[in-house]
C-alpha cells in the first residue's frame, strides 16, 4: 500500500490515489447523511480528535514528552472562544480573529506549563502535567466568583456559531441544488482545518527543528552536547502542541454552542494519549488512525451492544459503556503486547523497540 503512494515509484498510481481518497472524503457527509445526521456530527468529533492528537504527537511523539494534562490547552481554547462570542462577557466577535486569538493563550500556557517542567522526564513530568490539566479544570469550575467569568459548573450557553457574512455554519441551506445541514457544512470546514494541520506536521516532521526534537527525544544530554537549544525547543514544542489543542477547543466551542468545566476531564487526556499511542507515537498517519479508531468503535459499539444483548438474551445485561470501556482497555492491552510501537509506528519508534527487545 505504501508503495502504492509512493510517487517516486508510482507517480500515476499515487495521484490516482489521491484523487480517490479526496472524492471519498467529499462524500462521505451525504453518505453517511443517509443513515443518520448523528454519523455526521459523530465524524465531526472524530476530525477534532485527530486535530487533538497530532497536537500531541508534536509533545509525546516528535519531542518525546509524556504531557497528561494536554486536555487542558482544549479547554482554554474553548472557554477563550465562548468568552469572546457569546452573552456572557456582551462580545459577539468574528471566528476568524478568536481563533488565533484562542491559539495564542493556548501557546502561552503551553509556555507556562513548560518552562517549569523542562529538566524534568518520565513519570515526574507526567504527573506534574496530570496537575497541570486538573488545575486549570478546577480553576474554569470556580471561576464564577466574585466576578462571574465563566459561570463555573453551569457552563457557558448561547456560544455564536461560525458564520461568515450570511453563511451560517449551524443552520441548513441549499447550496447547487444540494441540501446541507449544519453538521456537514462544519464537516467540510474542520477537514480543511485538520489538512492544513497535517501538511504543518509533515513539514516539521522533515525540518531542522523536527530532527531537533527526534534528537532530543533519542538523548537529550547528547543533542545539547552537539550544539542544540534544547531549552527552547522544548518550550517551542509545548507551545506548538498547545496551540492546536487551542484551534481544536474554539471549533468544540462553536458547534457545541454550549461548554462546561465536565467537557475537559482527565479522561479525555488519557483518551487522546491512548490515541497517540494506540496509532503510534512519532507518526502522523499512525496517530490519524489512533484517532479515528478510538472515535469511532466506541460509538459503532454504542449503536450495536444493546440490539445484540436484547437478540441473543431478550434484555439488556450489560450497560453499552462498561462494555465499551472493557475492550478500550483490552484493546490497549493487547496492542502493548503485541505491537508495542502502534499500529502504524514511526520507523525510528519500531527500530528503537527491536533494539530493546534484542
């Protein structure tokens, strides 16, 4: 398959392959449309989960820095987008300029959390990153009082939708003779997003500063021996990480229209290392996969569990999401054993490994 698309070797059969995973992709709303606006809006989450993990994969894969709190720059994200339009704070600004705005105070978080942490590895930088996450939840939950920010545990409501001019990306409309709901008109516009991150990761994968990071990641003590900042491009790799978290967050924001301190959990960073690691750390297609994967069985799971136990035993014995939690964790189990590096790992991570293992 690889070779397939590579286009030294197979330039035709490359393009040709291109081509038809961008007219799946082009489709794919209005077929799966067909079965239920829910598989649509259920993609949607999927592309933020893959907007999530590959702003992870810069920290844990590319730089090698086990980050536990990464949920928390998602979460200042969003609450910078719902603050910025919506009636809590009387402000109604356009996406476009919250965004940036959003990737911005992500980054400098990303800094903050950083710059303390930077002679630290392992398990103590996981944990200080876990804290991390959690106190910045806990500060979103309290922050109601005196001055009421943002509304603490009740969440922020009436969040402005994207829109440009006219074009409402939450209400329905017929564009070419087509009928387009809101979830497919975000679908289009969160894979533009997700594709414009992806060639930002590629290129930095093959870049100084992504050999840089690889460097660092493989030992640390020799890149500094050699000449490289290590200091600054570790800081550079948390801003980086935070900022795509960031996008991500205003994007959850609008289509939400609604976000509380309980969307930011830590289950939610332990499910996008899962994803990380599952796809394989250090690759981008490895981690896109991790990603969809762990997006989309849960939910298919969720639609089928509970027809099957009432076919086979004519009730329900078992809840859907004990069910599901028990094969996320044997499925992870099972990927530790037998496939260490990920389904798709990067080939340093899987040569790495079988020097390990020899």
């Amino acid at each position: 398959m690889r070779q397939f698309f590579d286009r030294k070797r197979h330039p035709r059969g490359a393009w040709l392959g291109i081509v038809l995973v961008g007219v799946a992709l082009v489709v794919l709303p209005f077929a799966l449309s067909g079965i239920g606006t829910a598989w649509v809006r259920i993609t949607n989450y999927a592309i933020l989960y893959v907007v999530l993990a590959l702003g992870l994969n810069i920290v844990v894969g590319f730089a090698g820095l086990l980050d536990l709190g990464y949920i928390a720059f998602y979460a200042v994200g969003a609450y910078v987008y719902a603050l910025l339009a919506s009636p809590q704070l009387g402000l109604h600004l356009p996406f476009w300029v919250i965004l940036p705005i959003g990737a911005l105070v992500a980054a400098f978080f990303g800094l903050i959390l950083g710059a303390p942490t930077l002679k630290l590895r392992g398990d103590y930088l996981a944990i200080v990153t876990l804290g991390f996450g959690e106190i910045i939840r806990i500060f979103l939950n309290n922050l109601s009082r005196p001055v009421n920010i943002t509304n603490g545990p009740q969440g922020i409501t009436g969040i402005d939708p994207f829109s440009i001019g006219g074009f409402d990306f939450s209400r329905p409309q017929t564009l070419l003779g087509l009928d387009v709901s809101g979830p497919i008109k975000y679908y289009y516009l969160l894979l533009a997003v997700a594709l414009g991150i992806i060639l930002v990761n590629l290129r930095l994968q093959n870049s100084r500063i992504g050999r840089a990071w690889e460097a660092i990641r493989e030992d640390e003590i020799a890149a500094r021996a050699m000449g490289i900042d290590t200091r600054n491009l570790k800081l550079l790799a948390f801003a980086m990480g935070a900022s795509f978290g960031g996008i991500a967050g205003g994007m959850f924001s609008a289509i939400q229209a609604f976000i509380s301190p309980e969307s930011f959990v830590l289950v939610e960073s332990i499910m996008v290392v899962s994803m990380v690691v599952l796809g394989g750390m250090g690759n981008i297609w490895g981690v896109i996969l991790g990603a969809l994967l762990l997006s989309f069985v849960p939910e298919i799971l969720r639609w089928t569990v509970t027809p099957v136990q009432e076919a086979l035993f004519g009730r329900l014995l078992i809840e859907p999401e004990v069910i599901r939690m028990l094969l996320f964790g044997l499925a992870l189990v099972l990927v530790m054993l037998y496939r260490p590096a990920g389904l798709l790992p990067s080939a340093v991570r899987k040569r790495e490994l079988e020097e390990r293992t020899a």
